[in-house]
C-alpha cells in the first residue's frame, strides 16, 4: 500500500472482501470480488451507473445480501445470522444519497435514537455526544428542527453527524453529494474531508473526483460487477491502464 | 428602483429589494359574498336555488322539533295534545332515556355502575389521545379495563385481581424471555398468563359472586346505547394492535406467518359481518368445549375484533407501503434491530400516514354494532326495534327515536372524525 497521502494508514485490515458474487434473480451484479481495506484507509469507488458500485458497499454492512464468498468486517464474519449483522451494522456508519433521516424525529434525536436504543447509552450523555457531532458538521442550532426544515447539504451533514454519533469504525458513503446542488456539495465534502483527516476508514460511491484526488488513498473503477482498475489516485487520473477506464475518465473529465 | 427604467445594457444591483406587505384587498362581509356567493351569476343563481332547499328543509323541520311535546306517556296522549298540529313526541325519548342508554334489564338501581366507568372512559383515554399529558396516567389507562369490567358486570372483585394477575405474571414472563428469542418470550407469555388465570379461576366459585359487594349483572342484561359504547370501545382498542400485527405479519419474510396473514385478511375481509355475528352468537359455542360458557358479549367482541382488524391491517399496509425504502434502510443501517426498527422509525411514520383510514373503519365499526340487534341483542337500535316500538304505548314512533339514535351516534362519530384531524395537524412534521 503505497502511502499516496500526508494521512497514514495502519496495517491493521478493516475489511476483507474476498471472491464474493451477487446477484438479483439471474443477474449477476457482482462479480468475484476481492478486496481488502486497512484501518484508516479511504478508498473511493467510481464508475458508471449499473457497474454496482453501490451494491458492493451495500454488501459490507448486509443492506444487500451476498450469495458467494466471504465479508469480514473488523474481524466479524458477515453471517446471516441478525444478532451478528446488526453488531455489524452498529460498527459500520452509513450516508445515503437521499439522506434518509427520520422525518417524524428532530435533528437531535435523529441523532441520539441509535445510541440510546442500541448502545443503552443514558439520554444526557447521548444528546452530549450529539451536540458534539453536530457542531462538528457545524449546525448545532438546528437542534431542535426537524429534517424538512433543512436544506440538502444540512440534511447531509446531519445523517453524517447521526452515522458518527455511534462512533463508528468505518464510514461507508453512498453517492452523498449526488442529490444536491453544486453550493451544496461543498459544505458536504468538507465534513467527509475533515473526517478523513481524522483517520476514519472510509468507502465511498462519488462521482467527485476532486475530492477523490484531495483525499483518497486507493481510487477503485468498476464496470459490469467487476473490479476493473484500482490504483492510488495520482496514477489513476494520470496514467490508466485499462481501456475501460481511460474512456470513463475522457467522458467524466473530458468538459 | 429606477435603475431599470434607464434603458441600458448593464445593470447592477447594489442593494436588495425589501420585503413588502401584499397590497391592501378590500375585506369585510361584502368582499366576502361577493367572492365566495356571487362569484359569477351561475354562482349567484347557485346560491339563491341553495338558500331557497334549505329554508324549505327548515320551514319543515323547526315547527315540528320546536312544537315537540316531552311530558307525555304514551302516544296516543301526545298527539291529543298536539291535536292535529305538527310536533315530535320527544316524550318517548324522555320516558324510555333509560332504556334506551342502559337496556331493559340493567337493574336500576346499580345505572350508577356504566355511568361512572363511562365517565372514567374518558379519563383512561386522554393520555392515549392527547400524548402529551403526563405518561404517568397511562398506568390508570392500563387498570381501566379491569376497573370498567368489575363496575358494569359486578360480581366477586376477585375476577379482575385474577385478570391483572395473568397480565403482570404473562408481562414478567415476557420481560425474562424476550432477550432470548421473541418466540420464548411471546409464548412464554401466554402460557404464564393462561396459567394464572385457570389456577385463579378455580377460587372463583358461584358462591363468591352471588355474595360479593357489586351485584353481579350478566351480559344478556346489558343493553341499549351502553352497549353501542362498550362494543365500540373495545373492539376499536383491540383491533388497532391486532391489525398492527397482521400488517407486520403479512410482510413477513418468514411464509409460515406471512400466509396465516394473508389467509385470515382476506377470508375475513371476504365474508360479511352480519355472518360473522350469526357465527358468533349460534355456532361458536361448538367450537368451545362443552363445559365452557363463553360469554355472547365476549363472542360478538372476538367477531367484530378480527372483522375490522383484517380491514385496519389493510390500511395499514397502505401506510407501510407508501414509505420510502430508505427509511428501512437508514434504520436498520444504524443496527436497529427489527423490533426497534418498526417501533421508533416504521410504525409511527406509517401509522400516521394510516390515520384517515383507521378513523374511517373506527367509525364504520362504531356503527356496525348497531347490526347486533340481528343477532337479539339488545343496543341502542335493538331497543328501539324491539322493546319500545313493540310496546303498545310508543307504537308507530319512529322519527323521533331513529333521530335520535342517529343523532346520538353523529355525535360519538363527529367527534372522533374532528379529533383524527387534530392529531393529522399535531403530528405534521414535514412541512410540505
């Protein structure tokens, strides 16, 4: 692994993903896929719509259910039975391209609902930590709102805040900025950089490649349910190899 | 704001235009008529034909529900007082009132009884309805049941200790086994509570209820619009949590549970209530074993339960449906387990969304117990049918007692309909 960045990465391994296939009814979504990511690593995954970029991540915290091979997160084997997934799922931070956030519950207890109810965290320590995580994506005086009172980027950042409020180990982001307009997705990426100058392992489906360039250490294309070409981003954008790729790259950077 | 008026190419803003107030509309009653009545002549023709139905409406119903007589015994003396002039015999109304809220077989001397579980009613409902008030009262909401059933029908106050008894033992069970497996837990549950109550059961002798405190009334003495109430209460609060269940149960992953769903919706749902009501009051009784008595109240409750249960599980299915994938998706990605995930996230968004359509089959269940009365017994319309219409005093009265009944049941059903919309607005939180 070579170290692309100023950011460091441990060898510790956070997820194995090896020879795992999917599919939905007879079509093969994903195909022998092998991939190891270590603590501390953030890897961008691109490609065009239907490659099943998304379907991968959605495997590595059981959205999606694989029928071949094998996903281990943070040494837990991906099994199919719910105690062991939901334990997975609460170590496994998710961020949705439509941000999903509870619109019958305020901002600040769409942030402390999972970790009063599944981490038994006291309510008073749970709002703590979220008001921290809050200020952190900088909306604490939103609090009290509720989600549709909020823009875009705001609703982002707040699904951010209630991914880190179960302190997770690993951030999974699904096309987070695809949804929103372009002043938007600034304030949003900013809050994913910060995060990834704290360290936190992070998998993400963007089509941003600036931000894949800032802050990836490992950028991965996929096409068809496969792994097409995966290198450190510096050599990605300058030099791919695969034809597939550099067709991919003229058509998202060639305006 | 002149800038633009000088015809040049360029333009710069250099300071924002303020806020204003829309211009000042003409208001007042003219205004008023003027766009709401006599918008265009159609509209006005419109309105004077509509004035003109209903002063003719009026014109006919004023002079008799005014001219009323209310202090006659029967009526063959109150149309010798209206002599031949229009006016209602309302005297039925005030001297069959009793009869017609209570039935004609409730003791009189124990109407105190439904009276005050009626008037704990709605104590026991307001912090059910008005969430709200402090959850402290919901503990009397829970000892409500056993409270109401120990006032209407008597007998020995060991029937309801033995009730609650099974509850708590059936609840602690549950509590001990649920972290195991849902299914231990559940069970478990009933098992413990069924348990509870055949051992209490065998403390409850006839002798015990005929020499308790509270009369003992038995339900084939129940009757009149008490009846419409307690038929209408019950089954509405049971049926909510069963359709509930069998909305769940019918999107189940699991076919074993998804299929007994599905099969009770739609057999339910297939045959007509009145059917259901014959079953019950003839041939349920063969399905019990021989020495049981299951009660007829009981019967008729178990029937229109699972009726409007399948018709609730079904509105709440709409619900569930109409929420977004991701919502399921967002909670079970932050380890929601499944119950957490319908409870906090699922169930009180798609319950929301079900609310016009649950008051929909709680009100035409409300009314659907008038259909009782086919199976002899005797509410509100069974009274009015039966007893009073057959008796040689009041036969041949039927606006004002039909009036009456419907006007009684508009009542308990507008009020119903007025408090679902203000729960719609209390619970709005998306502001679309």
């Amino acid at each position: 692994m070579a170290e692309a960045t100023q950011m460091k990465v441990s060898d510790e391994i956070a997820i194995t993903i090896s020879n795992m296939n999917k599919w939905y009814g007879a079509f093969h979504v994903l195909r022998d896929i092998d991939l190891t990511v270590n603590r501390g690593e953030r890897i961008v995954i691109c490609g065009p719509s239907g490659s099943g970029k998304s379907t991968l991540i959605r495997c590595i915290n059981a959205l999606e259910e694989h029928q071949q091979g094998s996903i281990e997160v943070d040494g837990t084997l991906l099994s199919s039975d719910l105690k062991n997934i939901d334990k997975i799922r609460s170590e496994v931070g998710m961020c949705f391209q439509h941000f999903n956030l509870f619109p019958h519950l305020t901002i600040l207890e769409n942030c402390t609902l999972a970790p009063i109810w599944v981490r038994k965290t006291p309510k008073k320590e749970a709002e703590e930590t979220a008001m921290h995580f809050l200020e952190k994506v900088k909306i604490p005086d939103q609090a009290n709102k509720y989600p549709g009172q909020l823009s875009g980027g705001q609703q982002q950042r707040v699904a951010i805040a209630r991914s880190l409020c179960m302190k997770p180990r690993i951030m999974l982001f699904d096309e987070p900025t695809s949804a929103l307009d372009p002043e938007m997705i600034k304030e949003v990426l900013d809050t994913m950089i910060e995060l990834a100058e704290e360290g936190m392992t992070m998998l993400c489906v963007t089509h941003e490649m600036g931000f894949a360039r800032q802050v990836a250490n490992r950028v991965i294309f996929m096409d068809a349910g496969q792994i097409v070409e995966q290198n450190e981003p510096e050599q990605f954008f300058n030099n791919p190899q695969s034809p597939r790729t550099q067709l991919f790259l003229s058509q998202i950077l060639g305006h | 704001m002149s800038d633009t008026n000088q015809h040049s190419a360029s333009f710069v803003r250099t300071e924002s235009i303020p806020e204003r107030e829309p211009p000042y509309a003409a208001s007042g009653p003219v205004k008023w008529a003027r766009d709401n009545l006599f918008a265009t002549p159609a509209n006005g023709v419109l309105t004077i034909v509509a004035a003109y139905v209903i002063y003719l409406i009026l014109a006919a119903t004023l002079p008799w529900i005014l001219n009323g007589i209310w202090s006659t015994s029967s009526l063959a003396e109150c149309r010798e007082i209206l002599d031949g002039t229009t006016g209602a015999c309302f005297s039925v109304l005030s001297e069959r009132w009793n009869q017609l809220l209570f039935g004609f077989q409730y003791p009189e001397e124990l109407y105190w009884r439904p009276s005050l579980a009626f008037l704990l009613l709605f104590v026991a409902a307001a912090p059910v309805l008005f969430f709200d008030l402090p959850r402290k009262l919901l503990i009397f909401t829970a000892l409500y049941p056993f409270i109401a059933y120990y006032l209407i029908w008597g007998g020995t106050i060991l029937t309801p200790i033995v009730a609650i008894l099974g509850c708590v033992a059936g609840g602690y069970v549950y509590q001990r086994f649920v972290a195991g497996s849902f299914a231990a837990g559940f069970f478990g549950g009933i098992v413990a509570a069924l348990v509870v109550w055949n051992l209490g059961g065998l403390l409850i002798t006839e002798e015990a209820n005929e020499a308790a405190v509270m009369t003992a009334v038995p339900s084939r003495d129940l009757g009149g619009f008490m009846l419409n109430m307690m038929l209408g209460v019950t089954c509405v609060s049971l049926s909510i949590p069963l359709g509930i269940a069998l909305a769940l149960g019918r999107q189940s992953s699991m076919p074993l549970i998804k299929w007994i769903c599905v099969v009770f919706i739609e057999f339910i749902r297939g045959v007509p209530l009145i059917t259901l009501l014959f079953v019950a009051s003839v041939m349920l009784a063969y399905f019990f074993p021989p020495e049981s008595s299951v009660d007829l109240f009981l019967r008729v409750v178990i029937m229109i339960t699972m009726f409007s249960a399948a018709y609730i599980a079904e509105v709440i299915r709409g619900g569930l449906a109409a929420l977004p994938k991701g919502q399921y998706e967002a909670a079970d990605s932050l380890g929601l387990d499944y119950a957490q995930a319908m409870r906090l996230i699922i169930l009180p968004q798609a319950l929301k969304i079900s609310i016009p359509g649950i008051v929909n089959v709680a009100v035409g269940l409300f009314k659907d117990t008038t259909l009782v009365s086919v199976i002899s017994m005797f509410d509100l319309v069974g009274m009015i049918r039966g007893p009073i219409l057959a008796s040689t005093e009041w036969n041949g009265v039927y606006w004002e007692l039909l009036g009456f009944a419907a006007l009684l049941f508009f009542v308990v059903c507008y009020g119903i309909s007025q408090y679902s919309q203000w729960l719609e607005r209390r619970l709005a939180t998306d502001h679309r």
